[in-house]
C-alpha cells in the first residue's frame, strides 16, 4: 500500500485493516475505541494464563452466587 508516495509500515496496514472491519456505532464508541483504548471485541478466556482465568471464573462465580443470595433475601423479606 502507498501512502503520499512512502510506504506503510505493517503495524499502519493492520491497524487500517481493522478499522475497516469493525464500524462504530457512533462518534462517542469511535472516540472510545480509538482515543481512549476501550475494547471492542470479548475476551476470550481460554487465552488467558490459566491463573488468570482460575481467577475470572471465581469472580464471575462469586458476582452470580451474590445475586442470587440478593433475590432470595428480596423474595422472602
């Protein structure tokens, strides 16, 4: 790829690549994507280290046993 007769660097072709995959749903997401580093794709757990993984499944674990714990204390209060 040219650009202003220079060429572009692999790192310049991907990141154009990618922008011209994903499309943002407004100006706001396109700001927070591109100025503010917010991600735009899930995670993906099983590419995480496995003690960090270990520690995501706790978390979610924990975040839906105390929901739970809270609708049962809303039903029978």
């Amino acid at each position: 790829m040219q650009k202003h007769g220079t060429q572009q660097t692999k790192e310049e072709e991907e990141h154009l690549i990618l922008r011209s995959e994903i499309q943002s749903f407004n100006d706001a997401t396109e700001h927070n994507r591109t100025i503010l580093g917010v991600p735009d794709k899930k995670v993906d757990l099983k590419s995480m280290p496995t003690p960090l993984r270990w520690f995501a499944y706790c978390v979610g674990t924990l975040f839906v046993l105390m929901a739970i714990g809270m609708l049962v204390q809303y039903l029978n209060g």
